[in-house]
C-alpha cells in the first residue's frame, strides 16, 4: 500500500505573521491525524522560520525548486546543501510555472531533479499539459515525453524514492479542475510508462494530483486507483481547506 502524501505549495504568498497563524492553526489540527504524510512548501525566504515552527510536528519542509549547480556565481539561486542543511525532505521539480514563466527546459529538469536525489532528498517532478496541448490531442504525448526526459537520462531508477506530480496547466489557479476520471486516466499513464521500465518500481512510486485540490473535490480523487495524494496550490494557504484534503488522504 502506498501512503498519500498531501503537500502545500505555498508559490509567492505569505508573511512572518501570516505563516505563524496558518501553521499554528494546521499543527493543532493535524497532530492526530496519521496515515498521510504532509508537507509544505514555503516561499525560500522563510524556510528556515518555517522549519523552526514544524519542528516536532507531524508536518514536513520542502522547497518550491533548486538551482542544478552546487556553488558559485549563481545570484540569487538556493543550492540543494542548503536546502537539506535547513531542514527539508522535500523539493519540486520542473513545476509548470518554472517551465513557462523562467524557460527551465527538460534538460535543467533533470539536472536539478539529479542534484536533488543525489542529496538523499525526495524530489516532486511536476509534469502537466496546457489547455492547446490537451486540446489537440497532445496531453499523453507531451507527459510522456517530460517523464521521459528523466527516465532517459537518469534510468528508471532514478524513480524510486521518488514523487511525481501531475498538473494539468490549464487547472492550475482557474478553478476548473480535471474530472476524477480525467486525472486517473493521466496517472494511469504515468504508472504504465514507469512499469514499461521497471513494475516493482511503478507499483511504489507515489503520482499526485495538482490541479486545483481542494476542500471538495480532495476526496473523490484520492480514490481514484491511482492517485497518491495531492499537490495542492491557494488550498493551502487555508487551515480547514488544507487541513480537510489531508484527512480526506486518510480516508482511502
């Protein structure tokens, strides 16, 4: 059995105060909840004071992306050292908004995809189609293909320990969301490409859904066969929405 994981991408939100209330709020409400894993992805810059206010509770850090290079003059950008010194488990890879709004390309996916495993840190690897591609047929191909990228380079080893997520682009903040049918079919197609390669690996690797989770709909698509969970965008940022997703994670 895989265990759902529910995580909160923060994206560009939050404030010093803000983040001390929703946490407060989700570790009062989340301290009895198990069988789901959680976790959050603040913004880089509060990081470290989110580590400090999770420390002992059930609730895990991750970072939002990574630079592929280790050190140097690489202004502005965060090393995965540095990520894994502050605390984190988790990082995502390739999100749809680093793709189409700061070009990263298949290949600086993997890189950053490779410096994050070889740090012993779990990455996310987002994969997802825009509204032209699925409308022209090209969802399945242009998945496979992001996947492939990885699985190509890095082998289909680089899959274990690992979590991919898969977000429609055209879900993504609009509030319309892929029918539970819709999502479980693209997971499905993620798992029988991964099972292509290797079927023991593909049966454990967690796939979770990422187009606009939320408070109503969490349920009904964790129990899709192939849905482990969610990564969830504004649904987050709000103790009860959040807090509801993850119990929803436990009820499958």
């Amino acid at each position: 059995m895989r265990q759902l994981l529910v995580a909160g991408n923060w994206k560009m939100n939050g404030s010093q105060s803000s983040i001390a209330e929703l946490l407060s709020g989700l570790k009062a409400q989340l301290s009895g909840v198990s069988g789901v894993n959680v976790a959050v992805c603040p913004s880089a810059v509060f990081l470290d004071r989110v580590g400090d206010l999770i420390d002992g509770s059930n609730i895990e850090l991750g970072a939002q992306t990574v630079s592929e290079f280790d050190s140097g003059a690489y202004t502005g950008e965060n090393s995965v050292s540095m990520l894994k010194e502050l605390g984190c488990r988790y990082v995502i890879v390739g999100h749809s908004e680093r793709r189409s709004l700061f070009g990263e390309t298949d290949a600086q996916v993997v890189a950053k995809y490779q410096a994050v495993r070889e740090a012993g840190l779990t990455p996310i690897l987002c994969v997802g189609e825009t509204l032209e591609e699925r409308e022209q047929g090209r969802a399945q191909e242009v998945i496979a293909s992001q996947l492939g990228a990885v699985l190509d380079a890095l082998g289909v080893e680089a899959l274990e320990q690992a979590v991919v997520a898969y977000e429609p682009v055209w879900a993504i903040g609009t509030g319309k969301t892929a029918t539970p049918d819709q999502a479980q079919e693209v997971h499905g197609q993620i798992r029988a490409q991964v099972a292509q390669n290797d079927a023991a690996i593909a049966e454990q690797l967690l796939i979770l859904y990422g187009g606009s989770v939320n408070a109503g709909n969490a349920e009904t698509l964790f129990s899709m066969a192939d849905i482990d969970g969610g990564l969830v965008g504004g649904a987050s940022l709000k103790v009860e929405d959040f807090v509801t997703i993850c119990r929803a994670a436990t009820n499958q």
